[in-house]
C-alpha cells in the first residue's frame, strides 16, 4: 500500500512543480519571441541581425548556468537529506560566482559587440542593427546572471510559483517598453532595434531586484561568511550552446534568407519543447529530492514517468505547428523564400523534438543524481561530430542549405537520446550521489 502510495506524491509534488516551471518558462521565452515578433514588423534585417545577437547572448547565459545546474543538484539532495547549512552554503556560492561572471561577461559582451560579430560574419547591412542591440543587452548581462540563480534556489525549494509570477510581471514590462520604444508610441522616441534592447534590459533588471526580495523573505533571509565553499557543475549545455554559435555562423553563410528563417524557427519551436523543460526541471528537483532520501526504485521510475509524458507533448505540438507553419511564416513575413524554407524545416523538425525532448529530460534527471559528467562527454562527442559536423557537411559542402543543417541536428539529437535512455536504465547513475 506504500508503495503505491508513495508514487502518487511523488507525481503530485511534480505536478506542483511543473506548472509554475512551464508557466515560468514560457513567459520567459516570451522575452525573446516578443522582440522577434515586433520587430518582424520593422524590418527582417533587424530580425536576423537580433537572432545572431541572441546566440552570442544565450551562450553567455549558458556560462551562468553551469553554475545554476550544479546549484539546482546539490540543493534538491541536500534538502531531501535535510541538512539546510549545506542548501544556505551551495546558494550563497552560487550567487556570489555568478556575479562575478555576469559582470565579466557583461563588459566582454558590450565592449567586444562589434568584434565578436564581425567574427560571426554579420555583413554590414546587418551590422548596424546587431551592433546596437548587443552592446545594450550585453551590459546588462548580469542582471540575467542572478536572476538564473536566484530562480533556480527557489525552484529546488519547491517555489517555483514565486519566479512565475515574476516573470509575468516582467513580460507585461517588456511588452509595454518594446511598443513604446520600438515604434515612438506613448511620448517615447521610436528607436527600432536598440529599443527592444532597452526595453528587455530594463524587465531584466526589475526581474532580478524582486527575486532577491523574495529569496531573503521567504527562503534564505541572510548567507553567514563562513558559509561559503566550493561546488560542483557541468558543461553540457555549455558545449551545446558553443556548438550552436558555430552552426549559426554557418548558416550565416547561407545568406541573410537563411538566417532569418533560422531565428524565426528558433522563436517557434521554443515553444514546442517548453513543456518538456518545465517537466524535466520539475522531475530533477523531485529525482534530487529522492535520491537525497536514498529511494532510488522511486527516481528510476520518476524518470522513466517524465520522458514518457515529455515525449507525448512534443510531438503533437511540433505536428501542430509543421502542419500551421505556411499560416505562421505568412504572418511573419511577406518574403515567399523564407515562408517555403520554414515550413520545410518545421516539417523536419517534428521527429528532432522526439530526440529533444530525451535529452532535455535525460540530462536534468542525470545530473539530479549527481551523474554529472557522463552528460558533458556524450553531449561534446555527438554534438560536435553529429550537429557541427554533418551540418557543415549537408549545409554548406553538399550545398543542401538550412534544410540540410536541420538534417544533421535531427540526427545529434535523436542519437544522444538513444544513448541518454541506455543510462537511465542502466541505473550507473545510483552510486554518484553527493549526499553520502
């Protein structure tokens, strides 16, 4: 009777979780598609210019990261052990290395903005406005940093309702500041692109100061000095993030046609696998809660629960937007080339979100466990030999184009899925647990 007990709670904590998670998670995406969907209405230069500029920005944010997975996993185990010193420790770490970072990382990104483009090989049309919009997002870089702390802490506490409503508070500002600023509307100068770059610092900025007020009112109300020492991480998603700032450099050779169905597709699919991220970020806290408590039966079949639900949802929501993808471009845009190319992709896309979906789920639940770098080797291997590799082979030297490229990421994801699933049932992960 326990026993089937216990898995009931076990899924009614991950419900609670999941849902403030998605919510979380969609509003924050939202960010970013907001500026994309305005400024489609601006120009499609700005939009390709603003979706190089996001790869360079979100690979910064993946820097912070590392540390937030490593702050997510040792407070899950910890809490589910009990031992709250160790939880005020790895937080008071966390916040204090990504300041650290977040400020080094912001005067790299607004100081070197027209280096590391022209690195990228944005041509000067798109320059302009990519330089622009960096150097104002860039120096704000930090504000994300302890943000990705603070949220990650609370979401390893079971709040994870206090970040979503933050973020929705958020949206509403940046929605507000992009029209103003974007287009002049409300007595504010019309700015374009540097606009949407204002307006989205300054959400970040107001996002950062309240989870700060939340994480001292209700969860960690000061970090003693004596606290603080080192902690663990992983570079996985580092790795994937570096590999994707080649891809698009790749496909920047393409064209300019390339590169804005590429950022239109990115802004799409997002939303394809949100649901999966809220799942596997509910599912590592609840499997580092589990293990933490020793119950390893129950975080075996947890994780075996959340890839089966994970997978179910992206493919149907990647066959709904490959089947309304001629209705989305079109409204996107009037260039006929980029609507014909991004239908195309959406199409091919409905089997990579299978493979996605894996990953996203294997990778969280893997690290929970404190199985933290079978994830970065696999992930550096396949990523780099399959998604860099094959893309550059399909795109650029068999001349198949982006089609081509998405090819090569349905085959790195797919495959890493396959070898992800042979872990988890495998159970090695069972001994690498931190709690001793």
């Amino acid at each position: 009777m326990n026993e089937i007990k216990e898995p009931r709670n076990v899924r009614r904590n991950l419900s609670k979780l999941v849902v403030p998670i998605f919510i979380e998670t969609l509003l924050i995406m939202m960010l970013g598609a907001v500026d994309t969907i305005m400024l489609s209405q601006y120009s499609d230069n700005a939009v390709a210019a603003v979706g190089v500029v996001n790869q360079l920005i979100m690979f910064a944010f993946l820097i912070f990261e590392v540390i937030n997975l490593g702050t997510s996993v040792l407070c899950s185990q910890y809490l589910g052990a009990k031992k709250q010193k160790n939880v005020v420790q790895v937080v008071g770490v966390a916040i204090l290395l990504n300041l650290v970072l977040g400020l080094l990382v912001s005067a790299i990104l607004h100081y070197g903005a027209p280096l590391l483009l022209t690195l990228m090989g944005l041509r000067p049309e798109l320059m302009v406005y990519g330089v622009g919009y960096m150097e104002i997002v860039g120096a704000f870089a930090f504000f994300q940093a302890l943000s990705l702390t603070v949220s990650a802490s609370l979401r390893s506490a079971n709040k994870a309702v206090y970040p979503m409503m933050v973020i929705v508070v958020v949206n509403i500002l940046n929605i507000i500041g992009n029209y103003s600023l974007i287009f002049g509307k409300f007595g504010m100068p019309a700015l374009g692109v540097e606009g949407a770059a204002i307006s989205t610092a300054f959400a970040r900025g107001v996002s950062m100061i309240i989870l700060f007020i939340i994480l001292f009112r209700k969860y960690i109300p000061k970090f003693p000095i004596d606290y603080f020492r080192p902690l663990p991480s992983a570079g996985e998603n580092m790795s994937y993030s570096l590999s994707q700032v080649l891809l698009t450099y790749f496909i920047n050779m393409l064209g300019n046609e390339a590169l804005t169905t590429r950022t239109y597709v990115v802004n799409m699919v997002m939303f394809v696998y949100l649901f999966a991220i809220a799942m596997a970020q509910g599912g590592a806290i609840c499997i580092g809660h589990l293990v933490g408590e020793k119950k390893i039966r129950a975080a075996y079949l947890l994780g075996k629960y959340v890839m089966r639900i994970s997978i179910l949802v992206s493919l149907v929501l990647s066959c709904i937007w490959a089947l309304m993808g001629h209705t989305l471009f079109s409204w996107l845009t009037d260039n006929a080339e980029i609507v014909r190319l991004g239908t195309v992709i959406l199409f091919v896309d409905v089997i990579l979100e299978v493979g996605r979906a894996i990953n996203i789920y294997a990778t969280n639940a893997l690290r929970a466990t404190g199985d933290v770098n079978y994830p970065f080797y696999v992930g550096v291997v396949v990523q780099w030999s399959i998604a860099v590799g094959c893309g550059y082979l399909f795109g650029l030297y068999w001349g198949w184009g982006l089609v081509g490229m998405w090819c090569a990421f349905l085959l790195d994801e797919n495959i890493r899925g396959i070898i992800f699933v042979r872990r988890w049932n495998s159970m090695k992960w069972a001994k690498k647990g931190f709690v001793k």
